[in-house]
C-alpha cells in the first residue's frame, strides 16, 4: 500500500505528461488518459477523451482491475481558444467548457465512487491565473478555469468526510505545445482595431518565454503528495504574488490593470 497509485489526465504533452513523469519518479504507479499514445516508460497509457463518458468510465474501470484503487488524480487535459466573445460560434465555447470543465467533471465522477470507498483521496484540478485574472479575448478559457477553480472549492467540502481531499493549481506562462495549440479566431479585428491579434501575440510571447513544464510538473506532483493541501496554488513567485494582488485589488483596479496589458 506504500506506493501510490495516480491517474493523470492529458498525459501525452507539456504539463499533464511532465507531471506524470514527476510522479512516477516520486515513486508512484501512474497511468495516463489521453486521445493520443505517446509511450513514455514507466507510464501506462489508457486511451479516452475526457468529453467521452463512457470511455472514461471504462478506462477507470481498468486501473480499479488492476490496482484496486486510485490515489491521485491530476485533471489536466485542457486546451485554448482566443477571439472575441462577439464572434465566437456557440460551439467553439461549448468545445472549450466540454474539454476543460466538464472532462474534469467526468473523469472526477469516475474516480469518487472508489476513493470514497477507500475512504482517502487526492485530487488536483489544474486551473490557470485566467481564473482570477480575466483575460480579455480568451473569455472563454478563462470561464472555464474561473468555473474549474468554484467546483474545486464546492467538491472539496462535499467530500472531506470521506478522507477525500481538492485543490486547485494555477498555472501561469507556461512554455508548452499549447500555444501553438490554441484555437485562435481573428475574426472581426478590423472592427476591434486589431486589439484581437495584439492581444494574442502578446499573451503567446510571454508563454513562449514561460517557466518550463518540467517544473511546473513537478510542482503539481509535490502538492498531489503533500500531507496537507490548501484549497487554492500558484505556481512560482510571480503568480503567487499576482493572485494575492487580485484578491487585495478592488475588482475595477484589477480589471483596469489586466485590459492595459491585454486588451489595448
């Protein structure tokens, strides 16, 4: 019982896949999901998409056959759109909130019922500074990981008699596959006077010179280890001190702050 057992979603890149390896090299049995097998030793792939609830069912099923429990779990799958919400299609937002919410919600449903019979459990939700730090022209992203971080924060008092622990990780600029990921619309720039692009490129330069997965994986995997877990992180100096300006910050100060860098 020595060895823990986690389960990471979006294993196969950037955060999810540096966050499964720094769990493994922590001592841990660790099984990624993720649409795409990219073998990486000492992991074990299970193929499912976080939207698909019945693929992620089955694929819990799996490690419960073979491990009879899951310790940990890591949501991380995710992925960013950009545009403005007036030229958004409705299916581009639902896609976002599909993948970044409701994916944690379902893998998070699969993985209860056997931590609750365990009677233990550690969970982390991978939000993002978005969620206290609105970003304009990535609206949706950030209400995803806004809503992430509220069903964190709900889940984490419904399942604390059961031995259960929730908490939420925000990630900052992260040097990751997922800039060049990010489903970007540019429509209607002219109307917004090309705010739209220089919004996009500015947030994608400072990914681009963002901290390196490897330690923003390891961070995620020490706090998925910790004894004790405070309900909310920021990982590295910088966003730590971001989200406790946003806290301290009255909301219009905050949002004046956030459209002079972003939405000029």
């Amino acid at each position: 019982m020595n060895t823990k057992i986690a389960l990471v979603t979006g294993g196969s890149s950037g955060i999810g896949r540096c966050t499964a390896i720094s769990l493994k090299n922590m001592g841990c049995k660790v099984y990624e999901i993720s649409r795409r097998d990219i073998p990486c030793e000492g992991i074990t792939h299970l193929t499912a998409d976080v939207t698909d609830e019945n693929a992620v069912k089955s694929a819990v099923k799996s490690i419960i056959e073979a491990d009879d429990r899951i310790d940990i779990l890591i949501n991380c799958a995710g992925f960013g759109i950009s545009g403005a919400v007036e030229f958004t299609e409705e299916a581009e937002a639902r896609k976002q909130f599909d993948v970044n919410f409701f994916g944690t919600v379902n893998v998070t449903k699969a993985v209860l019922p056997f931590m609750r019979k365990n009677k233990v459990g550690r969970i982390v939700n991978v939000s993002s500074v978005a969620a206290v730090a609105h970003i304009p022209f990535q609206t949706y992203y950030s209400a995803s990981k806004a809503a992430i971080e509220s069903y964190t924060c709900c889940l984490a008092n419904e399942v604390k008699p059961f031995g259960i622990t929730v908490t939420a990780v925000q990630p900052g600029d992260i040097a990751t596959e997922f800039t060049a990921a990010r489903e970007k619309s540019f429509e209607g720039d002219d109307a917004y006077c090309g705010r739209i692009g220089r919004s996009v490129a500015g947030m994608e330069r400072d990914e681009e010179k963002g901290m390196r997965p490897e330690k923003a994986g390891e961070y995620i995997a020490k706090i998925a280890l910790k004894k004790k877990v405070k309900p909310v992180y920021a990982i590295g100096f910088t966003y730590k001190f971001l989200a406790v300006l946003c806290k301290i910050f009255p909301s219009s100060v905050r949002n004046y702050i956030v459209g002079m860098l972003y939405a000029k």
